[in-house]
C-alpha cells in the first residue's frame, strides 16, 4: 500500500502471511494453507471503501514456493 510519493506508508503497511491485516482494516490476508488441500489456495480480503486515504496505489506481488 503506497503513498502519493510511491512508497509504501510504513512497515506495517506490507500485508503477507506473517503480518495479515493492513493498519486500516482494508486488506486481510487468509495466511498461508501451509500445503493442506489442493493446490495454493490463500485468499486477500480487499475492502476498497476502508482504504486510508493515505494510500494512493495498491501492488500486489504473487510468489508460489
């Protein structure tokens, strides 16, 4: 979640599987399903209307280990 400066607002701001919710409320991350089911199956909860007004762009970086 990045500022009007391109850079993300805080360490904080980084929505992964070890830090799963944004200070906001706006992005919840499910965690890691650590393998159990079929395939990669983690889910990220984005609600646009409680985004910090602070934020000006949403990135999302995907990586399958």
């Amino acid at each position: 979640m990045l500022g009007a400066n391109g850079k993300v607002l805080g360490d904080d701001w980084f929505v992964f599987y070890g830090q799963q919710t944004s200070p906001d409320g706006s992005m919840v991350h499910s965690g890691d399903s650590n393998g159990v089911g079929d395939g990669d199956d983690e889910i990220i909860h984005v609600n646009l209307d409680k985004v910090n007004p602070s934020v000006q762009k949403i990135v999302f970086i995907v990586t399958i280990d």
